[in-house]
C-alpha cells in the first residue's frame, strides 16, 4: 500500500485519468444492475422447506414459481373476463394457468373477486422480471376495475423495486446533510467537495462491481442498500480522518509532499486498519450461505475496500494537486488552528475517579441491553408487511385475503412420503390420521387431504385403492405406481407469517411422524416453512459468526499493539455497543409495532458495527500512543489524545448517523430498522464509549494498557504528532 502511495504522489495526474476511466465503467455497469439482482432471498437452499418443494414438483407437477393475478370488481366477473386475464398470463411464460372454473374456491361467493393462478418454470429472477409487464398489460386491458399481480415472485419484484427507490432517496437526503456537516468540519468549500467525490465515485465502482458479480451468482436488491449505506458511512470518514490530518501537517510548516507522507504513515495505517476490520468483520456474514446475507456481506466488503483503494491511492493524487488549496473557499468566519495544534499536556482532566466513571457508563451500557433477553426475531418470508400498503402486490394480496383468504397462496404444505410398497389403503389412513391431527394443533385454520376427502368406503378411496388416482385429489395424492406421496394443505387462523404458524411448521416438523407412523417421512413446504428454515439458519449461524469476527478482530489488534489488555478493551467496548443498540432497538420495535424484529437485523447489526467502530477504536488509541512515544506521560497521553481526536470523532459520527437516519425514509421495513440501528450504534459508541467510558478505563489501568515499553530516545522540542516515531505510532 505504501508502494501505491507513492506512485500517487509520483504521478498524480495519471492515477486520477485512471481512476476516472474506472469510475466512468462503473457507472455504465452500474446502469444494469437493477434488472440483474434478484428480490427475496431469504431462504435456506438446503433447508427441508425447498427439499420439500422439490418433491412437489416431482410428483404433482408443482411449478416452482406462481404469480396470482388478483381481479375485483363492482359487478361479478364473467368467464370469459378471467380466460382473458389467464391467456395474458400465458403470454407472459406461464407454464400452467388454473382459472376458477377448475377450482371453485378462486372465486368469491358474490362473484366479483377472483384470484388466476399461473404457475412458472423458469427461475425466480425472469419470473419476477415479467411482473411489471404483466401488471401494465392487465392496467391497459381494464379487466376490472381492479387488478393486480401478487404471489412471491411479485412481492420479490416489489422489494427490488422498493430497494432501489430507498437507496436513491437515501442518498438524496444525506447529500445536503453531508455538504453542510463537512463544511462546518472543514470550514472551506474544496476540503468539502472531496469526501464527497470519494464516496459517490466509490458508490459507482461498487455498484459496476455488482453487476459483473450477477453473471457469476444470484444476489439480492439488499446489495444495492448496503453499498449506499456503508459506502456513504466509510468513504466520508476515511475521507475525513485522511484530510483532517494533512490539514494539521500543513498548518505545522510542513510541505505538501512531506505532509502527505506524515498523513499516510498516521492516520493512513489506522484507515488502512479500519477498512480491513470492516471486511473482515462483514466475511462473517457468508457462513449461513443464504443470498439476502451474502448479498450484503458481498456489498459491505466491495464498497469497503473500494472506498479504501479511493482514500489510499485516489486521495493523496488529488491532495498533490491541491496542496494548500485544500482550503480555498474558506468560509469568512471558520477560524482554526489552535484547537488543533495545542500541546496535550494543557488538557486537564475533570473526573477525579476515571474507574467510578468506566463503571457508571458501562453499566448505564448493559441496562440498555436489558431488552435484549426477550428479543423475538422473525424473517416476515411470507408477509407482504414489508412493503409500502399502496405497492400493488401488496394491495392484491390483501384484496385476495379479505375476499378469498390465502388459500393455494401460502398453505402450510406437508409432504409425507411413503417408502416404496406401501399398500394405498394404509397409506390413505395414515394420512387421514395425519390430517386429524394436524387440525388440533394451535392456529389451524383448515386442513385439505387425501384422507378426508376419500373416507374408507367411497368411490375415491376405491381408485385410490386401485392405484388410480382420481382428478379431484391429483393435487393431494401421488401415485406412480411404486412411491406414494401424500400432501396436506394447511392454512392458519392468524396468516402464514403469524408467530403461531411458525409454531405450527415447527411442532408438525418435530411431532407429526409419530402419528403417521415411523416409516413414512414427515416433510413441511411452504413460505411458513421456508421462512423457519431461514430463521433457525440465522440463529445456529450466530456463534460461529460472533467467534470469527471477535477472534480476527483480536488477532489484528495484538499484532497492531502488541498488548493483550487494549484489544480485549476493544472486543468488550464492542460488545457492549452492539448489545446496547440492540436493546434500545427492541425497545423502539415494541413500543411502535407488535411484529418480531427481522432476524437478519441482529446478526447485521453485529458484524457492520463491529468493523465500524474499529474506526474509532484506532484513530483515538494511534494518537494517544503516538504522544505517549513521543515523550508524554500515561495521563496526559491519554486525556491528548482523546481531546485532538474528539472533533473528528464526533463529526465522523455525525456523518455516520445523518446516513444512516437517512434509510428511515426508505419503504422496506428491514433497512429501517438496519438504518435505526446502526445510528443508535453509532452515537453511543462515539459518545459513551470513545469520549467517555474509554478514556476513564485506560486512565484507571495505567501504562501497562499500551502493552510494550516506549521507545527511551524522544526528540527534542517533543513537537508531540511530528513524523518522527509516527510511522511505528499505529504498528508498533
């Protein structure tokens, strides 16, 4: 990196025609990415759910897709108004249309509501591309005076589409908030522009990256969010971090080149540290290998690492350039200096007792976490709550559910598969008892099988019998003559994505077997299901990603410091962040919704703060190290250090916290509460733990904190931040 650096103040003018060529691709694939993401993918691939559906589609013929279209009307509808809306289906790929001539309960008993259901081959992403040409084409035809397309692909599509508009509006919003807060930092218009010209060519490079990384694997809209919400967060405070001190080395006499250099060795290493813990840190999301985490995880770590590329190569290049021009545009008012330059052994410290004080503010930390002991988390799979109430697919869905319930939309679908030989009739009156029980559980609304429909005795239980098997239960029994497959079709009082159904799929999944018999396999499909799988997924991927992130993140800061005391201070003070946010979180969710946080929210929280906050952990610890080489005794190394960084920390969490509010403006309820939480995470990180519970620790443990003895030589003059010694401040 250093190399890098040095070739930018070489020949800065051929790293900025070469970064602005990269940007300018990045912007032309970033133009195809919308159409190339995929919406959903919070899913478990190798969960029973899918493993299930898999066997569905084996033996009824299931399609793996299904869009609904949702027609209403003042007057009841005619046949020939549903055949029309059916061939549209069909001229938009639909494998399989089912009108409800064939099935009755796809109509309303006043005629004037009726649900098409058309079944896809063809993946998720094409499906849910044809969505916005179907809905058009059913707005020009008029069928009905309303008419939408909802099902799972459609409120996938939505997602995307939502996702798309939130990151755009989040953008809008924070540009003003950014200019106005880095112009209060910087006091001068082209110290401003430059944060800004980092992160929005960062954002273009990233989201380009995106684009070329869909031809090699399937990722969720959630990437474009995450780019737009880290990459504005870290780009504008690598930014920050680099200026301020240049600034700082220019005001002590020094010249452009030779500033760079100092800047580079100083807070370059700490930014240099800080983007690597932030990848580091958001790697761990890959574990569970579910698309919606390793979409993010993906985002987060290429938006990182091009925003430190941008600082560490693009920066110096234009810094140069400008050399004492950084503060053209002074604003008339702005005065600096003093505050800046002032010798840390002025600052006197109020707290008499520094560990009375660490100890109030960590436990003022865990009371905050408090909540968390009852957090509920939940992944709303097959809920269309996520989505604005005016978006159409979830308008339909609600006219589908007033009208018709969700009936053939999201059942609870068990699979009970019989080994090879099984004679009909038992199978017939297993699954009758499957069934029975079924309906006795909580939550159950109505039960649809094979067995009850043919009791013992009928016709149909005869054909079944025979082997043959009757058009009116080809949906509920599957015969080929050697393996039967039998399904029930579950659906629950309180909707699919109630916390009873989720009970529901669970209590199925560990009970059911038993009643059917202990040689037919027991298999749950459906969003209810699909959703659990999801769930317990994220959860059991819990520790094995909080061990990987605490045990990197330690490692890196022993090297860094070689002490043991500061990186466990940094693993607890971390902690405590995270746990507090996600209290506080809690506590917001319950007190506006009764509806479970998402369950991606605690585990992203984690890994995004963790590596965030490596941030301040690093720039305050480097300063305070480096005047404690230079010749500054244990307290006044501390309390200097913390008074020069605590402008630049406070601004730089500003700027985190103006983009992350700014996603509470977004539709999608998952980055509102990913936005809220890491704005919480934020504040009380820069303001309990960095300004205030840090400080107070570090002064109660004393010298043996910074782990190796200093250096006995100390320059004369002790012009405390000089280059001499600085270079080693942060790598020791």
């Amino acid at each position: 990196m250093n190399r890098l650096t040095s070739l930018s103040i070489r020949h800065p003018r051929s790293v900025l025609i070469v970064w602005a060529s990269l940007v300018l691709i990045g912007a032309v694939l970033a133009l195809r990415l919308d159409g190339a993401l995929s919406g959903g993918g919070f899913t478990n691939p190798r969960g029973e759910a899918l493993q299930a559906q898999q066997i569905l589609e084996d033996s009824f013929g299931e399609a793996p897709n299904e869009l609904v279209i949702v027609l209403q009307s003042r007057e009841p509808l005619s046949p020939s108004t549903m055949n029309e809306a059916a061939d549209m289906a069909r001229e938009a790929g639909a494998a399989r249309v089912t009108v409800p001539s064939q099935e009755p309960n796809l109509v309303s008993d006043d005629g004037r509501t009726a649900a098409i259901l058309a079944g896809f081959t063809t993946d998720s992403t094409t499906v849910q591309n044809a969505v916005p040409g179907l809905q058009e084409a059913l707005n020009s035809r008029a069928l009905a005076d309303l008419a939408y397309v909802t099902g799972q692909p459609a409120l996938d599509y939505q997602l995307n589409a939502h996702s798309k508009a939130d990151a755009l509006r989040a953008e809008m919003v924070v540009f003003p908030v950014l200019i106005v807060v880095l112009l209060l930092v910087f006091g001068s218009v082209v110290a401003t522009l430059l944060p800004l010209l980092v992160a929005g060519s960062s954002l273009m490079i990233s989201l380009g990256i995106g684009t070329l990384a869909t031809g090699v694997t399937e990722i969720s809209n959630l990437y474009s969010n995450i780019v737009s919400m880290i990459g504005l967060a870290v780009a504008v405070d690598y930014s920050l971090f680099i200026i301020k001190r240049f600034r700082e080395e220019l005001e002590r006499g020094r010249g452009t080149v030779e500033a760079i250099e100092t800047t580079m060795a100083t807070a370059g290493h700490s930014v240099l540290f800080s983007g690597f813990a932030v990848a580091l840190a958001l790697a761990a999301l890959f574990v569970p290998r579910v698309m919606a985490l390793t979409s993010i995880a993906l985002g987060g770590i290429v938006v990182s690492l091009v925003a430190l590329l941008t600082t560490m190569i693009v920066l110096p290049a234009g810094l140069v350039l400008l050399g004492h021009r950084i503060d053209a545009g002074r604003l008339p008012t702005r005065k600096r200096g003093a505050s800046t330059t002032a010798a840390p052994g002025r600052h006197v410290s109020l707290v008499r007792h520094p560990g009375v004080v660490g100890v109030a503010g960590i436990a003022l930390m865990l009371l905050a976490a408090v909540p968390v002991a009852g957090l509920s988390l939940q992944s709303p799979v097959a809920s269309a709550s996520v989505l604005p109430a005016d978006d159409p697919a979830r308008a339909g869905l609600k006219v589908l559910t007033d009208s018709l319930g969700q009936e053939g939309l999201f059942p609870v679908d068990v699979v009970v598969s019989f080994p090879a030989g099984t004679d009909p009739a038992v199978a017939l009156a297993q699954t009758r008892t499957a069934g029975e029980w079924v309906a006795t559980r909580e939550g159950v609304d109505t039960v649809t099988d094979a067995g009850s429909l043919a009791p013992s005795g009928t016709p149909l239980a005869a054909s079944i019998t025979a082997g043959r098997v009757p058009a009116e239960l080809a949906r509920l029994w599957s015969d080929n003559g050697n393996v039967i497959t039998s399904r029930l079709l579950v659906t629950t009082s309180a909707g699919p994505d109630s916390v009873s159904a989720h009970d529901l799929v669970k209590d199925i999944r560990e009970q059911l077997a038993a009643h059917v018999g202990t040689d037919a396999r027991v298999q749950v499909a459906g969003a209810t299901a699909q959703g659990v799988d999801f769930d317990e997924t994220i959860v059991d991927s819990i520790p094995v990603i909080a061990a990987i992130v605490l045990s990197l993140t330690f490692v890196m800061l022993a090297l860094a410091w070689g002490s043991i005391i500061l990186p466990m201070l940094a693993l607890g003070f971390n902690l405590l962040v995270v746990g507090a946010s996600l209290g506080l979180l809690t506590l917001i969710q319950r007190m506006i919704s009764s509806d479970p946080l998402n369950s991606v929210t605690p585990i992203l929280l984690f890994a995004v703060m963790f590596g965030l906050s490596m941030d301040y952990m690093v720039i305050i610890m480097s300063r305070m190290r480096e005047l404690y080489r230079d010749g500054l005794d244990y307290e006044q190394s501390v309390l200097g250090g913390a008074a020069r960084t605590r402008v630049m920390i406070n601004s730089a969490a500003l700027i985190m916290v103006a983009v992350f509010l700014s996603f509470m403006t977004a539709q999608i309820s998952i980055v509102r509460e990913i936005g809220i939480g890491l704005a919480i995470a934020v504040v009380l990180d820069a303001l309990v733990i960095r300004m205030v519970v840090m400080p107070s620790v570090l002064r109660a443990l004393g010298p043996r904190a910074f782990g190796r003895r200093r250096p006995t030589t100390v320059r004369e003059g002790g012009d405390p931040g000089s280059r001499s010694g600085e270079a080693g401040a942060f790598v020791s």
